[in-house]
C-alpha cells in the first residue's frame, strides 16, 4: 500500500450519494456500470459497477415496520441479485441465488418487498459472484430509522471499502487469483471510507454509522477528534454502551456510535506501517447550545431470548495456504465439505435455540455470517455477549455462539470474506 494513496484530505472527501427515504414504499435501484472518482480529485477515475448511476449506490433509509419495495433493475450484461444484510426478513427476499431466488437475468426487473422488523444499521450488496461484484462496488448503506432517534446534532454514515487498483484508478481484475484465494482474498492497495456529510461544528453531538463494505479486509480503525461510545453493533443496540476504542470490523460487520465533537475528526485504519488516514470530517465554528451528557443507549431490539439449547453443533473452518487438508473439492471447506450441497449444515424447529461452535483451524482468519437472524456470542465465561450477524473468528482459535432460530426458511451461513466464501466457505441451515 503507497501511503500517498491512503491520504483523503476534507477537500477531496468522498460523500455517499443523497439518501432516499422510503415515504411511498417503493424504491428502484438500477444496476449499472459507473464511473467513479475513488481516488484523490486530479488523478484518475475508476470504471466500476453501482446502483442508480453510483458507486456506492444511494443510502437507503426506510421506517421500522413498515413494509417497503425495492426494484432491482439489472443494467448489467450478466445475472446479479441484491442480498439485504442483517434484514430479519421473509426467506424467499434474502437474495441468494439457487438458494432464495432465481437470477435477476439482464434487463429484467425484481421486486423484492419486506418490512423491516429491526432499527439499525445494515447495508445492501450484491449476492451473485460477490467477490468481484461488490469488489467492483455494487454495495449501499441500508439504515432502518429509529421509532425515537436519539438525541444528536447529525447522523453520518461512514462507509469503508478497499480496492486492488493502479495508479491511473484502472481496477486490478484479479478477482480469482488462486494465491489470494487461498490466503487473505483479494485484498485493496487503496482504501477510503465514504460519509454522508462534509462537517460538523465543535461540541456537535454526533451518531456516525461505520460499514465495512470490503470484500476481504478487517478494519481495524480509530476515530480521532472525538469523545463518546460503541451504541450498538451489526444494527443491534447495546444494553450499556461501550467505551469507543480501537474499531475491529470483519468485512460486513457494523458500528454505531455517538459521540461528541471535540477539534477535526479522522478516520484512520490501524497497520503495522502506522495509521492510514480514511476519511477526515471538517469542523467548523461552535456550536454553544448543546448541552454535555452521558451518552444515552439506544432502544434495544425485540428479539426472542435464548432457552437452553436443544442442539450443539461444530462447523470448522479448513483449508487455505498452511492449512491442514480436507475432504472438500475446493480451496476452503466446513466441516470436510466445500460449497453449497443438498444436506443443510443443521435443520432445527421455529423458535429452537442451538449453540453452534465455531472453530477456525486454518492460518487466516473468518468473518462468519448467518443470513436471516442475529446470534449471541458467548464470551469465554459462557456469558451471553453481544448481539451480531457476523462473528470474527481469528485464525487458530474458535467462538460459540447461540442463536434462536426463528425465522423459517433455508438460510446462508458463510465466510464473509467473499473470496473464502468462492473458495468453498459456504453452507446453509433449514428452519422449518
């Protein structure tokens, strides 16, 4: 990574596009082909994929409870298909391919309608060969608004993302490279975080909303210029907020924070080179008639509580570059088996609680997502932790984690580490 090329500068911030609100229930967002700055304004631009003329794609903030439908038009000249992540919502509108539904063919338009049970912060991506689609940048930030916002003087989404790119903005087609495969995926020389708003005055209190839209790359981030708290995590509102410190985002995985403004704000990503600065948000003049205060929780969500649980199951992570040998017909494999097969993973009854342990014995590490619920991790005590869609599981080391499952249909449960998940980190559970 040239550090040149990680510098973004308030005069050259990369701002998402306007947000549509969802007053009428029905969106359209168009697949397409784009042309995006990514890089700093004066060097080159960057033929991608987005929605709606874009790249991301625009944010879309619709009402909890409220049912919304969202037309995808395929303006591609292959198939695509738009996963909702982290929506608890009706099987057949996940977005899965050969799983959920068919391919959105090209020119051809589906309606995906659903109401979002849950306030927070989610995003849309594509589902279909998602290692290159969303590596090309076919992703938006999805943020279901609260019944009672909290009280704060803006609310900024922060989108991060990495691209494999040369220095005249061209991307880097290696989408399939077998050595990136088998090891970290298909990782960006450039990265740059996208927010909503340009500033914000001093002694603002803020909510900013972080997304990792990368395709394979743990954030490990830092914002400066502030004083606040972790509120919740992967849309899901923490009991008692945590102390805002060092950010560990797996790809897909969320932060919602608030915090208050204290000088110039900036987002840094943690290397083993020093920090690479993301983003910065401008300050500008005072504002003198907020008042100081603990930072308030946000209403917690309406989830069913765990029983014991009836089942407890192992899925293992094998495979990759230093990574013992399995049984599997691909690079990666659960538990011997590489891809997608007939037999689910695991079958359980609606509203059965299952604890599922996930242990990571190969040599990088796993984003592991569960389409359709959210789960608890456990912490090493057995105690209950926070509520995620997607568990980070270190290289060598395993998580347990137990989650109702009460929402019926066939379920995804992958490495969101997109190029994992094309090597044969993929399988699925029936709920029924």
């Amino acid at each position: 990574m040239n550090r040149r090329y990680f510098l973004a500068s308030s005069s050259a911030i990369a701002i998402l596009p306007l947000p549509t609100f969802s007053g009428q229930t029905r969106l359209h967002l168009k697949a397409e082909a784009v042309t995006q700055q990514i890089l700093p304004l004066g060097d080159g631009t960057t033929s991608m994929l987005g929605f709606n003329g874009s790249m991301p794609g625009p944010e879309l903030r619709l009402r909890r409870g409220q049912q919304v439908q969202i037309d995808v038009e395929n303006g591609l000249d292959e198939g695509t298909a738009v996963h909702w992540h982290g929506i608890r919502l009706e099987n057949r509108m996940d977005g899965v391919p050969m799983v959920t539904q068919d391919l959105i063919e090209p020119a051809d338009i589906k309606a995906y309608t659903f109401v979002p049970p849950d306030s927070g912060t989610y995003w849309y991506h594509s589902h279909y060969t998602s290692h290159e689609q969303v590596a090309r940048g076919m992703m938006g930030a999805l943020i279901i608004e609260d019944d009672v916002p909290p009280d704060v003087d803006h609310d900024i989404t922060v989108l991060i993302s990495d691209w494999l790119m040369q220095k005249d903005g061209t991307l880097t087609d290696e989408f399939t490279d077998m050595h990136s495969l088998a090891h970290d995926g298909y990782m960006g020389n450039y990265a740059r975080a996208f927010l909503s708003q340009r500033q914000v005055k001093q002694g603002d209190r803020v909510r900013f909303r972080l997304i990792n839209a990368a395709t394979n790359r743990v954030f490990s981030t830092v914002v400066s210029g502030v004083s606040g708290s972790v509120v919740a995590l992967d849309g899901m509102a923490l009991a008692k907020p945590h102390a805002l410190t060092e950010l560990v985002l797996a790809p897909a995985q969320r932060a919602d924070l608030i915090v208050d403004i204290i000088s110039p704000v900036g987002f840094d990503m943690v290397t083993r080179q020093g920090p690479y600065r993301l983003a910065d948000l401008a300050v500008s003049g005072t504002n003198t008639d907020r008042k100081t205060g603990p930072i308030p929780a946000l209403a917690l969500p309406n989830l069913p509580l765990p029983d014991e649980p009836t089942q407890h199951l192992t899925l293992t992570m094998m495979g990759g570059a230093m990574g013992g040998r399995h049984e599997g017909d691909n690079i990666w494999a659960f538990n011997n088996i590489s891809d997608i097969q007939s037999e689910p993973f695991g079958s359980f009854e609606i509203g059965e609680t299952v604890r599922i342990t996930l242990a990571n014995d190969t040599s990088f590490p796993h984003g592991i997502h569960l389409h359709g619920h959210h789960f608890y991790e456990v912490d090493e005590e057995g105690v209950l932790g926070n509520l995620r869609d997607t568990t980070l599981v270190n290289a060598r080391e395993s998580r347990d984690i137990i989650c109702v499952f009460d929402n019926p249909g066939r379920w995804l449960l992958h490495c969101h580490m997109l190029s994992h998940a094309f090597g044969g980190m993929r399988t699925w559970v029936n709920v029924a």
